[in-house]
C-alpha cells in the first residue's frame, strides 16, 4: 500500500483540486468559487496530498496585508486522518511563513463537522459565522532574527508523535508547558512558570524529542545551539553565546536548547585553569540574564549530569532537573506500534517484542524496526516478491538480537541512583 505524501501544487494538479471541490462541497454554496481557488492555486500558495498519483488532499492560501487566507481546505473522506490534515496547514503554513502574516485565518460552511480538522489543528471559531483563525507562531519582525540564531519553527503535532513516555510527558506538561501556555491559570495556583530547565538520562533516550515536542506544544520557535559551531565565530565561544543570547532576547517568544550542555558547562577546577572555565562563567551568567524575561524557555540536556559544575545545577539557576529515563512497558509497546507498518501490527505477538527490548532506548528499538523491515525488503527483493510484506514476530525478535544496546546495565544502574540524588521535580 503506498503512503500519502504532501507536496507543493503543479499545474497538472487542477484537474484534482476541482473533483475535490466539488465533492467537498454537496449541497453548501462554496465561500470561494473555483475560478477563485484555481487563480490562487496559480498565482498564490498551494500544496495538495497525493495517494498513488490521485490528489487526495489541498489546502489554498493567499494573503492580504498582514493577514492570510485559507481559501480552499479539503480532504478526501478515506484520507481524512489527522496526520493528513495537519501535514497540509503545516505545509501551508511554511509556504506562507516568510510573507510576514499575523495569522492564517479561513471562513468555512456553517454545519456539523466542516471545521473539526481546523479546530483540531490550531484553528479557533471567532463568531456565529464561522470564522476561524490561528496565530502564526513568529511575526513579520523576526523572521531575520530567528533565521539569524537557525531558529526554526517545528510541526504543530510532534508532542502527539511521542510514543509511549506517558510518564515523562505528563510531568512535562504540567512542569513546564501550561504554566508557560497558560500563566492565567498558573498564577491562580501561585506557579511560577519555568524559565530553564536540564533535562538528564542515558545517550539515545529522547531527550533532544522532547525539548522539540515542548516547543511544538508551546507553538514557541525552537532554537537549538551548537557549542561546536559557535566557537568558530571571532571573539571565541564565550562571545559567541552572548550574541546569540542577546538576539535571542529580541524574540517574543523561544524554546532555546543546548544538548550535551557539559562540555561548555563541566566542572570548574585545576591547575592551570580550563580554558573552558571562561565560557562556563559566562553561560552562568547568561543563565541568569535569561531567567529575567518572559515568553522563553532554555532547555538544556546531558547524558552525564555528574560531569556538570555545581553551580548549574543549585536553585534559582534551572527550576527543574528532570531525568528522561529507558522507556517502561507501556511506552515500548506504543514506540512497536510506531514504527512496525500498520497492516502488520496486529499479526504480530507485541508483548513477546516488547518484553525482548526491555532495557533498550527509543532509538534501539527504532533501529531494530527499521532493521527488520529493511532485511524483509531486500528478502522479497531476492525472491521477486511483490505482494504484501513478509514480516513476521520473528523477524523483528532477530533484529532485536543484532541490536546491540545503547545504554550499558552500569550506567542504568547510575542513572537510577542519579534520579535519586540530583534530580529536582
């Protein structure tokens, strides 16, 4: 069965969008008519959902002033999937990101069920008329700025494509996302909401997922810093982070992240002093500087918290040091689920897989699927197979066993007395 894919609208497109108007529409007078939606098609933005060659999918815009417009959202009823429907407005979004909108607005028929895919992807209803609209997440302003700090703003639905981790992502989202989406509410409860954060736990554990799936949550641009590339910058790392700081100040609102924080941040000491000693005291104090301003979060990662200094990690620096640790029975069982191809999942014996990847992270457990479904294809390859995939139980149980673990049972073992005495919930 081949998969949806989204992509930009060619000309030998139009014969599509039409049958798509007019099934979407039935009995509703349209609020654009289809000379109005192919002129946009041609002369605007559009991206369409394709399924073997037949348009299944589109969504139209075209902006005025400060404004854009949905002038045409629609998707065939046997494709009407919330990844479908997301992955068009996302790819409408993007196109029309660099015009510098305020929001992506659209008016749609007045009737049970026309709206329940912009609602469920950021949409809200302003009147009795149907109007609906969503903010874009950054403004005509910073767009130079966020290009200039390779910022980036992510998919709206990456925190629903977390498998499994229940745990980790309701701790996360009553820690840091409504406090910070919703300070109203947090305020009544005297929350304070979160200005920094380290996220600690074994290499290949999700932690850099998360920090985007926080981002994504928040509808907050991502920001991701590279030590490794800033100290090529004149003046050297530490001056580099404090201009990249100080560009970030100017956005209304960032998710900033540094992974593998403890090599500008390790332990200070000896003689002669590090020479990353200075970056370190000076990221401390940009620590502290951020802290003073809302609508921004620095979210930081480390697979060795023990290597970090002291002081990052006393109150008053980061709100909360939380550890991301091996993914428990339940979220194995989602992260299979994931990644093993939907006809087959339920041929398949998940709890014997799921018990067989007990100790592996997310990203085991990613390359074993994907192992398994490669050494299937290259099978039916061999066989001149080309029928439905042979993928069986035992399949995914041998590529578990070439899998070789990313996290040892010693430094498991360490990170469970870390849990105990460093993290701060």
């Amino acid at each position: 069965m081949s998969r949806t894919r989204i992509r930009d609208f060619h000309d030998d497109d139009l014969d599509g969008i039409v049958r798509l108007w007019e099934d979407s529409h039935d009995d509703d007078a349209p609020v654009y008519a289809l000379s109005e939606v192919i002129a946009s098609c041609q002369a605007d933005h559009a991206v369409v959902a394709v399924r073997d060659d037949e348009i299944v999918g589109a969504a139209v815009g075209r902006a005025a002033h400060a404004q854009g417009w949905v002038v045409f959202f629609a998707v065939a009823p046997h494709e009407r999937t919330d990844r479908v429907e997301a992955g068009l407005l996302d790819a409408l979004e993007r196109r029309m990101a660099p015009l510098g909108l305020g929001k992506l607005s659209i008016l749609v028929a007045d009737r049970a069920g026309a709206i329940d895919g912009l609602t469920a992807n950021g949409f809200e209803a302003r009147t009795q008329l149907r109007y609906l609209e969503r903010q874009m997440p950054v403004q005509r302003r910073e767009l130079d700025l966020l290009k200039g700090v390779g910022g980036r703003i992510l998919p709206r639905h990456l925190w629903d494509a977390v498998s499994g981790m229940q745990l980790e992502k309701d701790l996360l989202e009553e820690r840091l996302v409504v406090p910070l989406s919703r300070p109203d509410l947090a305020d009544r409860f005297g929350v304070v909401p979160p200005r920094a954060v380290m996220l600690f736990g074994p290499p290949g554990t999700g932690k850099t997922t998360f920090a985007k799936a926080v981002a994504s949550r928040l509808d907050w641009p991502f920001v991701e810093l590279f030590p490794s590339r800033l100290s090529g910058e004149p003046g050297g790392l530490a001056a580099a982070l404090r201009a990249t700081f100080e560009m970030i100040g100017e956005l209304e609102h960032a998710v900033v992240f540094i992974d593998e924080v403890e090599e500008i941040a390790a332990r200070r000491g000896g003689e002669p002093p590090s020479p990353m000693q200075g970056v370190t005291n000076e990221l401390l104090k940009l620590v502290a500087e951020f802290r003073e301003r809302e609508g921004r979060l620095l979210v930081c990662a480390t697979n060795f918290v023990r290597a970090l200094d002291a002081a990052f990690l006393r109150h008053g620096r980061f709100d909360y040091v939380i550890p991301i640790g091996l993914p428990d029975e339940e979220a194995r069982r989602a992260i299979w689920r994931r990644y093993v191809p939907s006809q087959l999942v339920d041929g398949l014996d998940l709890d014997a897989l799921v018990d067989a990847s007990d100790g592996l992270t997310p990203a085991d457990i990613e390359y074993a699927a994907r192992r398994a479904s490669q050494e299937a294809l290259a099978r039916a390859l061999r066989d001149g197979e080309t029928g439905e995939a042979d993928l069986g139980t035992d399949d995914y149980l041998a590529a578990l066993g070439a899998t070789r673990a990313t996290v040892s049972e010693e430094t498991a073992r360490e990170f469970r007395d870390d849990v105990q005495t460093i993290a701060r919930l």
